[in-house]
C-alpha cells in the first residue's frame, strides 16, 4: 500500500531558487494538506484543498502557492525560496474533518534546506 | 483562535514507568485525535474519541475525552523504549475543514 508519497525527500536550495514538492495519494481521499514542521512550532498548516481543482490558504500560506489538478495529486511551489522556508514538509490526505474519523494519512516528509 | 495545549512539552522516563500526557483546551471538538511521530517519519493515527467522558485502551496506552469534550489524556502504563516518539494530539472542531494541532510532547524512553 502506497498511501501518500511525497517527492523529493530531500532538497537543498539557493536563496531565490524556485521549486515543487509533489504529493500523491492512492485513497481516493477529498481532501489534501500541506504541514510544515518547525522545533518548538508543531505543524502548521501551509495550503489545503477540499476536491479537485479547489484550493485554500492555511495559517502560514506567504511564498507557497499549490494546484490540485488531479484529485490524487497536490502540489506545493517555493516561487523564491528563503532561508526561513528550511523545515520539514509534510503532506497528508483524509475523508476531513467531520465525516468518519477525521483520520489523516501523512507522508513520510521532504526536507528542505535553503542556503 | 482554537488552541490545543500539550503538556508536558518534553519528557524522559525509564523503562517501566508510568506517565500521562495531557491535551487541554477552552474550545469544545466534536472529536480528538491522538497521533504518534516518529524520527524521519509523518504522524500515525493512534486513536480518536468522539464521546465526552469516553475511554479508549490501546494494550498499555489509554486515552480519556474529557467530559465537555475540552481535553484529554494519554496515559502509557510499564513504558517501553518502542514508545519513544513525538505525541500529538488534534481536535476536529467539526465545523470547518482543519484539524486544531497541539505542539507534541516528546517522549524518550531509556531502557
């Protein structure tokens, strides 16, 4: 079972670069997230989307964009990477919240260095 | 703002003893969830309660939601190394599309 696989794992950048961080899932899930994770800081929620083609901002949304154009695939773009987007990226999937469980699938996370 | 307060944020305990981690808050969730992280890996579901006053037991872990569904608890009876990880709790307030995240409490077990 493939779950939600992120792609790359890790990517070291320059100040400025541009880049995307691929998310897929295979659970035919609605909804889709992206977190990152900071020492101290926890997950913060970066962009989400409800469905296909549908996007939303998160609580730390500056210097991200995302598309969702596939249902089973979400995208995170750095326009111009800064040193204080160096975290831990995780993407995850779920029915959402309210209906079911609420259970969130996460990946295994992208780690991105900006120098 | 929903806030969920983890406590402790950090704990270190030797193998065999007990201990609880506590996820409170002002806000009512329509249910809680427990996760459990560990090093170079994303966040595993461990359990969700949805019942104020409801408890859940996972072999030695036991989960309790608060009876106005405000808080919970974990607690881990004999801890064990295989339990060292990173403890997250998120409340589904039910009405809009985001989990709430507590912080974590990071747990090591030595054995």
């Amino acid at each position: 079972n493939a779950g939600v696989t992120q792609t790359p794992k890790f990517r070291v950048l320059k100040t400025g670069q541009s880049m995307t961080l691929l998310c897929a899932q295979d659970m035919n899930h609605e909804y889709m997230y992206w977190y990152r994770q900071d020492p101290g800081m926890g997950l913060r929620l970066i962009h989400y989307s409800v469905g296909e083609g549908t996007t939303a901002k998160g609580e730390v949304p500056d210097g991200y964009n995302v598309s969702r154009l596939k249902k089973q695939n979400f995208l995170l773009g750095l326009e111009s990477a800064a040193p204080s987007q160096t975290s831990v990226y995780f993407c995850a999937s779920g029915q959402g919240p309210g209906r079911g469980t609420g259970e969130l699938f996460f990946g295994e996370g992208s780690r991105l260095t900006v120098l | 703002t929903q806030l969920l307060e983890q406590s402790p944020q950090f704990l270190s305990i030797q193998e065999g003893e007990n201990l609880t981690v506590y996820c409170n808050s002002s806000s009512v969730f329509s249910s809680l969830q427990w996760y459990r992280q560990e090093p170079g890996e994303g966040p595993v579901l461990l359990v969700t309660v949805v019942t104020g006053g409801e408890v859940k037991k996972l072999k030695r872990l036991t989960f309790q939601f608060g009876d106005a569904r405000k808080d919970s608890s974990l607690h881990i009876t004999a801890a064990q190394p295989g339990d060292t990880g990173l403890y997250l709790c998120a409340g589904d307030a039910g009405n809009n599309r985001k989990l709430i995240w507590g912080l974590g409490t990071s747990l090591a077990v030595n054995p």
